[in-house]
C-alpha cells in the first residue's frame, strides 16, 4: 500500500481533541512546514493538503529533528497527541506528544487538487505498517511486566504546558522541587491548614499546587521533595500573580479526590531547567514583589565568604556577594546563601580572572542598594550555561562589554513606572507625610521614596566605625596589635573605616533625621569614610569641613524606610535611608508634569 498523507487528516484530529491511547484510531499521517527552533522545543505546522494546523513537538522529540528523521516537508504519522487552545490567543495547537517519520522531505508542500481524481503526492510502497494504539505496542513489548508497571507505561501523560482549566481528565508526571510547610489559617469561614508544592515536569515546564484541609493532611507526609508522581483529578485556575512563585499562568488545586501515586521501579528524570529571563534593566517593577525572577549575566566580581548570624536563632549562614551585568550595560548584586555561596560562589572566585557566565533561576528582587537580588533554596545556578542566550551574551562581551562602561542597575532608574522606577519613584511623599505619622511602620516597616536635600549634619559626632574588611562587621583592637573579627573569628592586620551616621534632611514641607550607612553616605557626602576621616586628622580640619558643606543643600532621590524604636521609654520614628540617587532634572521634571496632571483630573 502506498503511503501518503491521510486525507481530511486535520478535521479527525479536529473532532476528537483529547483521544483515548487505550482505543484504536485511524491512521494520521500529516506534512510538516515550517519547522522550526523555539528553545528546547520545535514549533511547525502540520497539513493535510487542504487545512493547517499550528504544532508543537514535545522536547522528548527534539532529537527526531536533530539526527534529520523529522525534517521540513517531511512526512510524520502523529501516534499520540493533544488539542489545546492557547491562553490569549484566539487558536487551536496540536502538542504532538508520539510520533514517528514516515517520508524524507517532498519535493513540494503537498496540496489537494480539488478537480482531479487520485489527488495527491503518493510515495513509493514501503514495507506495510499495520497500525497499532500506544496501548498495544506497549503491551505486547511489556506483556511480562507487573500490574502495577504495566499501568505505569500504559497511562496517558499530558505535558503540563498542555493543561488548561476547560480540559477534563488528564494525568501528569512530575517531580516535586519544592515543599512548603504546613500553615494554619483563620478567617470569617472558620479555620483550616493549607500547604502548596511547586511540580516540574520533564521539559522543565512548573506549576504551583495547593491542598486545604483534608487533602492537606491527606498528602503532605505522601510528597517528599525530589521524587516522581503521577498526579491527576486536580483543578486549573488562572494564577494570582500577586501571590504565584513560578511561571506558569495556571495553578493547581489538589483534594480529598485527587490521586497521587509514586512513579516508583521506573526511569526518573531529571527536568530540564527552563529559563525565563529579565533584562538587568527591567528588574525595578519587580521590588518586593513575590514574583521570582531569572537572570543571566557576566560575572564582574565575587566577594569572599562571610557569616551572616540569622536574628530567629543566632545561626551563622553564609553569604557571597557577586556583581553580574548584562548587555542593557547595567550592573547587579546577586546575594548567594548557604551551599551556594559556599560550593558555586567558589568556583566562580576561582573561576573570576576567566569572566563566567552564570544563569540564575528563581530570585527575590530587594530594593536593597536601589536593586539587588538574592538566591533562596530553590534558586538554581548554572556557570556558562550551554543555551542561546549565553552565547550571545558571551558574543557581546567579548565583542564590546568588556571595555564598557556599566552602572548600576539601582543607580538610575526611570521615574515611569512602567519603565521599572519602582524603587525611587513610587510611593512619593514629602517629608512632612513621614513625621506627621508617628504610627507608620507600627505593624512592619513602611517604604517611600522622596526627594530631599542635606541641610545638616553634626560635624562632633561618630561618623563612622571599624569595620572588618572580609565581613563589614565592627572589630575591636586585638591585645598586641591588629584587629579581632567576631564574625569571622580571626586577628587581621588592617580594618577599613565604614559610615554610620545621622544627618538632617530637608524639602519645602519641612525636615526629618535620617540614619545613613556606607554605600548610601558615600554617594551623599562625595568621599569614603577613610577619606573623610583622613581630612579631618590633617591640618586644622579645614578639608574636612569643607568636604561636608559642599554635600549640604544637594538635592537626592532617596528611597526610606519607616520604623518606630524606642529610646529613653520613648517611641521615635527611625527613617533608614535604603538607596539613593543623584536628580535627574529632565526625568523629575517630567515626573512632576505627570503629578499635576493628575491634579486636574
């Protein structure tokens, strides 16, 4: 029998959206166009000669396409498969999930001819397939096995890319990356427990799922981190993106009803990890946000180890700092923890002279130094990454970065929100709206941003203190000679001098102390505090007074934080600068242009 394309092929695979693997089905054999490369997996369109559908192959596929089996105008018999719509987007996609290659490519895109009889492309006779439904090939291969195995094989798995809330029954495996704890709650419908997981299939594709009450008590000891599940009878719900920690615009609802099974006596996986990433540029509308990030970026500097004593229970973790840029020519510190400031942050120490790349999965955007971003125990690192965005990357550092000037991300950023200026721009106030609110930051510490001037600083107090130059922490003068670090525990010969200071800020509603440390003092006063300090031991002090007048009565943008403390039994306001930035007049100007617009509104 000579094969070719199956006529009305499209409006079968039309008519029957989500089939049943365990049923025979007829034969389905397309044309594939238009294939091409999207990440890790290929995305084409499949033909019948008379209708096109959008597709896209299952990344266990890709190398189908690789080794040239599946090729452009090519012929494929499509085994297993799904029809889903696409949020957003007004059309079907096939999510080929099985095939297999049935003609080298065609001369030609294969084009029913409406007038003529024997319409078609035929190929030349090859050996005789008889088709066969996933279910029975893998019976007759596995006819031996276990029950339980053979369920196993023979269940249909939906890749989760392919789930959406209006489909009905659909069975995913997954291994569970992360767990979170048991939580109580209480609200006007009584009170309950919950707990949510976070599930990744094998392309690497995760989604959030959440259990109440009795599936929460059902399956929190059944979920063990690291291990492979069936899962299936859960609910889609579009994702609260306010509240969601991974990508996907889905989250999942288990219950009592829902299964979980254990993939156990089969081969794991290991997912792949699937990058989404943000430009360095655009971190800023995602400060103090619970949405997590990815990054990628050149390494530009890694700072030693040092032991961070957590407040909760006075345990030492420890910490790395590195400095990442990107080709938007801006610079970010990226706070690694625990094993990954101990294990990877070596290795890029060692590794810093050679410039790495590093992609970095799920990270916590902070409005700490403008913008910096922190690893938790489930971010993931990976040192010169072998992907398309890292070669590019790699291109244009060698190309160009190196020998360009980068800034910091958090140092000039756009007053429009939609931009990213959410650090310095958002949440504007004068300074009278702070200290006319003792209350603020009763419950937890409030955050402003605001624009002010320096209009005094008391030149008598401590302005600065020892600091150890591994840890920034405060040392004290070791009997004999050097200096003891009690966060590091060891003698070293030299220290550096840090910033701590208070000093009066002003704008046109009134005045406000501010408490002011290194990094934010320095772009204030114009030097570092050993300079400073330096000035004020040479001669009659006269560079050093005048160091401080020339930073008073400059304007800044500053980003606060508002906490109350108590000093002599009595409650203060304590105004912590958090970031700070030169004005950019053309940009303030605009700002206040889009204020007074409002205004008359």
């Amino acid at each position: 029998m000579a094969k070719s394309v199956t006529p009305e092929a499209i409006s079968v695979i039309l008519s029957n959206p989500s089939p049943d693997s365990s049923a025979v089905h007829p034969e389905i054999v397309v044309q594939v166009l238009h294939i091409k490369s999207a990440g890790n997996r290929y995305t084409f369109t499949v033909s019948d000669g008379k209708m096109k559908l959008k597709a896209i192959l299952q990344s266990s596929l890709s190398s189908e396409v690789i080794n040239g089996n599946i090729q452009n105008l090519g012929l494929i018999r499509v085994i297993d498969y799904t029809l889903n719509d696409i949020p957003n987007k007004n059309e079907k996609y096939l999510i080929v999930t099985k095939c297999e290659a049935v003609s080298p490519p065609l001369e030609a895109e294969y084009k029913v001819e409406v007038k003529s009889e024997g319409a078609g492309i035929l190929l030349k006779p090859k050996q005789e397939v008889i088709t066969k439904s996933a279910a029975q090939i893998i019976n007759e291969q596995n006819g031996n096995m276990a029950p339980s195995a053979r369920m196993a094989m023979t269940r249909r798995v939906h890749p989760l890319a392919s789930l959406n809330p209006y489909q009905g029954n659909w069975t995913i495996k997954v291994r569970l990356t992360s767990k979170g704890n048991m939580r109580t709650y209480k609200n006007a419908r009584g009170e309950g427990c919950v707990f949510n997981v976070e599930l990744t299939d094998e392309d690497g594709t995760q989604i959030q799922a959440t259990m109440f009450n009795e599936a929460a008590r059902k399956f929190f000891d059944v979920f063990q981190t690291g291990k492979v599940y069936y899962i299936s009878k859960g609910t889609l719900k579009v994702a609260n993106k306010q509240f969601k920690t991974v990508q996907n615009d889905y989250e999942m609802t288990l219950n009592e009803n829902s299964q979980v099974e254990e993939a156990i006596n089969e081969a794991a996986f290991i997912p792949e990890t699937k990058f989404n990433f943000v430009p360095i540029d655009e971190l800023g509308p995602y400060v103090g946000q619970r949405e997590l990030v990815d990054v990628i970026g050149v390494v530009q500097n890694v700072s030693p180890t040092m032991s961070i004593r957590r407040k909760i229970d006075n345990e030492a973790i420890p910490k790395r700092d590195i400095i990442i840029a990107d080709a938007t020519k801006k610079t970010v510190v990226v706070s690694l923890w625990n094993v990954l400031a101990t294990d990877i942050g070596q290795k890029l120490l060692d590794m810093a002279d050679e410039s790495p790349i590093v992609a970095i999965k799920s990270l916590r955007v902070s409005d700490f130094q403008g913008v910096s971003l922190s690893t938790l125990g489930k971010s993931i690192v990976e040192i010169n990454p072998d992907i398309p965005e890292s070669n590019k990357l790699r291109s244009w550092y060698c190309s160009e970065g190196k020998e360009t000037s980068m800034e910091s991300v958090g140092a000039g950023l756009s007053p429009s929100l939609k931009s990213g200026g959410r650090s310095m721009y958002s949440d504007r106030v004068t300074l009278d709206h702070i200290t006319s609110n003792p209350s603020l930051g009763s419950d937890k510490p409030m955050f402003y941003s605001t624009r002010a001037c320096m209009s005094l600083i008391k030149t008598d107090q401590t302005m600065s203190y020892r600091a150890c130059k591994t840890c920034n922490k405060k040392v004290t003068e070791a009997i004999g000679s050097g200096y003891w670090c009690e966060g590091c525990q060891k003698n070293e010969e030299d220290c550096s001098l840090r910033y701590i200071l208070a000093a009066k800020f002003s704008d046109a509603s009134g005045g406000a102390w501010f408490s002011v440390f290194n990094n934010e003092a320095e772009k204030i006063i114009g030097c570092s505090a050993d300079e400073l300090d330096k000035m004020k031991s040479q001669g009659d002090g006269t560079d050093f007074q005048l160091q401080l007048k020339k930073a008073t009565w400059v304007p800044h943008l500053f980003r606060v934080s508002v906490a109350p403390r108590e000093y002599n039994n009595e409650k203060r306001q304590r105004i912590t600068v958090r970031a700070v930035a030169p004005v950019d007049f053309a940009a303030e100007s605009k700002f206040l242009l889009e204020e007074i617009s409002s205004m008359k509104l």
